[in-house]
C-alpha cells in the first residue's frame, strides 16, 4: 500500500466544538470521528486526561481508517489485538523525533501540521548530553504506556456502548485475558532522587537564592513545594482550569496550615503543609514583598510572572528552572567525588521531586496520610514508594550460605 502519514485530527479543546472535518479522506468514517469527539469535548474540564485521551483515540482512528480499513463500529477482540500490535512497532513514516504545534495558521485557515506525527521516539537526556541521537528504529512502547493505552480505549468503546453506536467492548476481552500486558510480582521502580541527591539540589537551589535572590529565590520556593507538598508541575502553573494563588494555603481552626490544588482528572485535594514549607513559603513572600503568611483574600499569584502580570503559565519554564538547579548539582556532586550519583542524576526530571517526597514521607508518616496528600486513588500506588522494606529484605538475605564451610 501507498505510504500515506496521517494528519493530526483533533484540534486543541477549546476549539474542538467547531472543529469541522471536510478535509478527511474517503478511507475515514466519519461518525466514528464525531462520537470521539463528543467523548473528548467532556473532558474539557481536565486538558492532561483531554491530551491523554486525544492521543490514543486518534492512533486508533488512523488506524482503523488506513490499516484496518474498517468503522469502531466493525472492531473486534482481533483488530485490537493486531491494533496493539501495530502500536508496539508503528511505521518508519509515523514517528516524529519532536512534538510540533499539531495545526498551523496558513494564509488566515487554520490547517493540520504537515510536520505532525502520531509517535514520537525520544532519548534519555543522559544519552542525549553524550550525543546519542534520535531514531525512529529504536521506537519502543513502554509496558506502562501499553496498559494506559488499553485502559483509555477501553473506557472510550464503554461510551460508545452506552450510547448504542457499538454493541461490544473489545479491549475488556484483551484486559481480562492479560495477553499483551505482562504482570510483575512487584511494580516498576519508582524513579527517585537518592538521600545524597537530594541534599545536594536542596542545598544548591538554597545557595542559588541566598547569593542571587531576584534570580533564584523562585527556584528555592519551587524545589520546596515539589518535593514537600509531591505537586505535580501542572499543579504549579496556572491554566484554563487552575490558578495556583497564595490564598490557596490557608489555616484551620486548629491552627493547621493546608495547601488546596487541583490536579490530574481535575479533582481537588488538600495538602499538609509542613513547619519545613511554612517557613519556605514565608521566605518567599518575603522575597515579593508580601506580608509573612497570606490571608484569605490574598489572590496573589503563587508564581508570578518575572516580568509583566498574571501567574505563571509555561510548564515548561518551571522544567527550564528545575533542570538549571540539578545541573549545578550534578557539578557539585563531580567536584566532590560523588561522580556516579552526578551521572545518575543526568536523568532526573520534575517528577522524580514528587517521586522522592513521596518516597521519603511514606517511611515516617501513615500510608493513607500519604495517600491522601499525593492525591492516590488507592494505598496500593502509595505502597510502590516503600522501599525500605526492600533494603531490609536485602540486608536479611545478604548472608544467607548454601552449605556451610567447613
């Protein structure tokens, strides 16, 4: 068959309702994209799930449509079988090495990216820092993005039951059979800062601040509330659904201090707040010239712009910042000797603060007020933090002999 690479077919959410379809070839159907995108539009309350979502409804359709040659009506327990499959190793000429605006303004229209693909292969930034290049050959699925994937499209053909478009679920065949998604005795590890790391960037990001506040007093206030309060990084930005605010820390009548976020599936959660953030959170408004702690009427932002007004909005200006401080970490570790805990931490993300908060408070505080604090939907995700049971393990096992000497 002709090599034909898919356009992008949905728009961002706020332009999804008036998205029109006139351009689609005759190989897609288009109810199929209709019913999709009604099911994403309710989503518009929560863009990361919208994204998530967005993401694999759209390989399917591509699919489908050019692959399988067949409606969402037609599907069954085999297609997605060949489907995921298919996901496992896409073509040469579905893989992007970058993440390009999906459409483009052209000439007043408003058109899909010629430059967008539906995968897109990435490296390590340890890999990267050596020179490792990117390749589409070496595309590889992750296990954990194969079950998210099976688990977003099953709940999307859980809709199109419901509404009498389809009349089976076939990916609740494939889940219960556990054919394509391997089962672990033990989770995946939990991708965290070690103790000396983080002393280090903690340090570092608190060194930064006291020899250059205007510049760095950011970076102390950020590291603190990712690691002390496990925030996501969407949690720190503001976006169409959520502005972080000052006001957003508040004391109970017990004198308690409690942080209130929004975060994935947009669902609202309280945070304790530590004497340890209190005093950061103090330090910080002191910095913007704020009263010592806010009172419910202060709607200042929590991160302000640097220049001009309003929050924050760039994810990835928070990343730019995080990294700048492990960077000079990952210096002081290589000065002092430490050079493998500076190699590994080359792979450190924003997350791993959240992973390494986590993974610190669940050895000294109750599971479920863990839980709760990081917004877990069950203690079984809390319980993949625990780690010091496995160096106990370790340490009981490390002596055990076969046979004794004689």
């Amino acid at each position: 068959m002709a090599l034909i690479t898919p356009l992008p077919l949905f728009d961002s959410i706020d332009r999804l309702a008036q998205q029109q379809y006139n351009t689609l070839g005759a190989t897609y159907c288009l109810e199929d994209i209709q019913k999709a995108t009604t099911f994403l539009i309710a989503y518009k309350g929560s863009l990361g799930t919208f994204n998530s979502y967005r993401r694999e409804i759209e390989r399917l359709l591509h699919w489908a449509a050019l692959y399988g040659k067949k409606s969402l009506k037609a599907l069954r327990r085999e297609d997605l079988l060949e489907y995921v499959a298919f996901c496992q190793k896409p073509p040469q000429h579905w893989i992007g090495y970058s993440k390009p605006a999906r459409f483009i303004e052209q000439e007043g229209t408003r058109i899909p990216n010629p430059e967008w693909r539906p995968f897109v292969v990435t490296v390590s930034k340890a890999a990267r820092r050596k020179g490792a290049e990117l390749d589409s050959k070496q595309f590889k699925l992750a296990s954990g993005s194969l079950r998210e994937v099976l688990a977003i499209l099953s709940s999307f053909f859980s809709y199109l039951v419901q509404e009498n478009y389809t009349d089976i679920n076939p990916v609740a065949l494939i889940r219960q059979k556990n054919q394509l998604v391997r089962s672990f005795q033990s989770s995946a590890k939990i991708r965290r800062l070690s103790e000396l790391q983080w002393q280090y960037v903690i340090e570092t990001a608190r060194k930064l601040a006291d020899s250059n506040g205007e510049l760095h007093e950011r970076t102390l206030f950020i590291m603190s509330a990712l690691y002390s309060m496990y925030l996501r990084i969407s949690e720190l930005a503001a976006s169409q659904r959520w502005m972080p605010k000052m006001n957003d820390f508040a004391r109970d009548s017990d004198g308690n201090w409690w942080f209130t976020t929004v975060g994935k599936g947009n669902k609202e959660r309280q945070i304790a707040v530590s004497e340890a953030m209190l005093e950061a959170l103090k330090r910080w408004r002191k910095h913007l010239g704020l009263s010592t702690l806010p009172s419910a009427a202060d709607y200042t932002p929590l991160l302000p712009r640097t220049k001009g007004q309003g929050p924050i909005t760039s994810t990835n200006y928070i990343r730019e910042i995080v990294q700048s401080c492990f960077d000079s970490a990952i210096t002081q570790l290589q000065q002092d000797g430490f050079v493998e805990e500076a190699e590994l931490l080359n792979e450190a993300t924003v997350h791993w603060l959240r992973h390494t908060g986590i993974s610190d408070d669940v050895k000294i505080r109750p599971r479920e007020h863990v839980r709760d604090d990081a917004g877990h939907s069950s203690g079984a995700i809390t319980d993949r933090y625990i780690d010091v049971e496995l160096r106990e393990r370790h340490l009981s096992a490390r002596k055990k002999v076969i046979f004794e000497e004689d």
